[in-house]
C-alpha cells in the first residue's frame, strides 16, 4: 500500500469495461497491460491508480512526459565500474515499478524508441542496461497502463499491437451517472481517507477476488478447445501476427479464474473479444469457412456478456447465447 491515498476502484461509476480490464491485468500481468483511450476529464489515471491498491506492493510510478531513455532504464556509473571492479547502477522508472503498476499518460506523444523500449522490458519481466561492455540486469514486473486521446495523434499500429488489451471510454456520461461522479469526487477530495474507510469493505471483497483468481490461474488449462474459437475468430477478424491469439487465450483464462470457474467457458473468450481485437482488427476482414467475421457491433455486444457480478464469486453460469446485464458495481455503503 502506498502512503497517498488512491481514488478506490470500487467507488468508480460506471466504465465497467475498463474496471474489468485492469483486474484482469492484475491477475495476469503477462496479458501485456492496457491502453485506454478516451477524451480529457475521463477519469483515466483515477483508474490506473485505483489498481495498484489490487496488487500487493501498491506500489504506482507515472513516467513523465519528456523523460529521457536514462530515466527509464536508470544509468550505470562507469567510473565506479572501473575504480572498483563493480557495476554501481542508478534506479530508473522501470526498477522503481517492480511489483506494481507503471503509468504512461499520453503514450502516444512519447518517441516511438521508448515506447518499444517500455513494451519490451513490460513482456519480458527483466531490464538490461548495457553500456561500454558492462551490464546490469533487474527485475521489472509491472502492470503497464497507457491512455491516450486520440484527437492528439495516434501508435503506430506496430506499437497499438503491443499493449496486450485497448479499451476506450466514452465521453457522453448520462447526467445521473455525471451526478454521482461529482460527488464521490468531491467526497473523495474532502477527506480522503475517510471516503477510503467508507469502501474499504467493498475493496477489501475486490483485492481478494483478484488474490484468489490469480492463486487459481495456474491450474485453469489453456486448452485446445479454446485456442481453436479464438484462433478462428482471429483470422475472421483479419488480424495480423499471432500476437491477438494470445493475448485473447491468456485474458479469457484471467476472466474464467475472475468469476471462479475451473476452465474456459466460451462466456469468458466472449468477455473479453473486443479487448484483444479492437486495436487489431482491420476494417476489411477474410470470412473464415467455420466463422463468419464479426461486425464491430456485434463483437461489442459480445463483450459484454458473460462478465458476471462485480463482488460474487464465483458467478453463475449462463446457458451459451444467454444475455448478460452490464454488471453494477457496489452502491456507497
């Protein structure tokens, strides 16, 4: 946990899809992070640091925009190499994440070299910083969040492809919904800590449906059968590199440890469809012979079912093509 209080993911209003995203993320850091992508005033760093009370450090960094290549991967001091036979490294942003969440707001304003940069060390779990024939090597697991607005420009599709899950909120919020965030806000700026204790027991149930799933993750199998529907709708959907594949296989496995079941039901590839193709697809798609290719409407009502009940674990299983409600989330104790 971290000294500063964070706005409770519990508390958010609405943006469900994007709440279901970071803990599946937070289950399954390897999914490869999310980038959302919304307006101004959406709330979007409220969201990436009410996650980092889900993982266990609580730990969250924020890289700035400007920074330099040595503030993220940190520096080796090569006079102290030489003088003294060791390698003396400076933490960068990277080291200063381990175990928590890296935030990156406005990624797409940063230099494409360092956004590769961020992907490569966010996939593998481990920096290496590598000067004049010395090197230093550190643990960097983190959860990577990135937003963007797109009016301010857009990745290039080859970065677009890294980030594991792309989820976009909505700027029209109805007025009960814009009422409601108003006041948790102002609540929430009022006294902080007393708005933490008033949801703690709602958070508190969330922090260990994410321990519990990610505790089960192992044993719930990627299985064929799974990898063959997601493997067909990828190539409906025209998906370039098998990057999707994956990503989708390991979310929909974080969404079937997320509602408590032993596998993959076609509920959980179905939850989380959108997540993984929406910044892959391309506008004309190949029909497959078993499937035909999703419109991008119908893959969006696909998404959102079978999420289950936010706080009941495990949720009950539906009958295959049975609609799902937007699941709610608790209502101020």
């Amino acid at each position: 946990m971290t000294d500063t209080p964070h706005f409770p993911l519990s508390a958010v209003v609405g943006a469900d899809d994007m709440k279901l995203a970071l803990c599946l993320t937070a289950i399954d850091p390897k999914i490869g992070g999310v980038l959302i992508e919304g307006p101004r005033g959406m709330a979007k760093s409220t969201l990436a640091r009410g996650l980092a009370d889900l993982l266990a450090s609580g730990q969250f960094v924020t890289l700035p925009l400007g920074a330099t290549e040595e503030r993220l991967v940190g520096t080796l001091d090569l006079d102290a190499a030489l003088s003294e036979g060791r390698a003396q490294f400076s933490p960068g942003v990277l080291a200063k994440a381990d175990g928590g969440v890296l935030y990156v707001d406005e990624v797409n304003l940063l230099p494409d070299h360092l956004v590769d940069l961020l992907l490569d060390v966010a996939a593998s779990g481990t920096n290496l910083i590598e000067r004049d024939g010395i090197s230093h090597r550190h643990s960097a697991k983190f959860v990577l969040i990135g937003t963007m607005n797109p009016e301010e420009g857009e990745l290039r599709p080859q970065l677009l492809d890294r980030f594991g899950l792309n989820v976009v909120l909505s700027g029209h919020t109805v007025p009960t919904d814009r009422g409601q965030i108003i006041r948790r806000r102002l609540d929430f700026d009022c006294d902080p800590q007393a708005f933490c204790a008033q949801w703690e027991t709602q958070q508190q149930a969330l922090r260990e449906r994410c321990e519990h799933a990610r505790d089960a993750l192992a044993s719930i199998a990627l299985d064929d059968a799974a990898l063959a529907q997601i493997t067909e709708r990828c190539f409906a959907a025209g998906v370039d590199g098998l990057r999707a594949d994956l990503v989708w296989l390991r979310a929909a496995r974080a969404h079937a440890a997320w509602r408590g079941a032993k596998e993959i039901g076609e509920e959980d590839i179905d939850a989380v469809a959108e997540f993984a193709l929406r910044h892959r697809r391309r506008e004309q798609a190949p029909s497959s012979p078993q499937q035909p290719a999703q419109s991008p409407a119908e893959t969006q009502a696909s998404s959102s079912e079978g999420q289950g009940q936010w706080g009941d674990m495990p949720a009950p299983a539906l009958a295959t093509g049975a609609r799902r409600e937007v699941p709610s989330w608790p209502k101020k104790p």
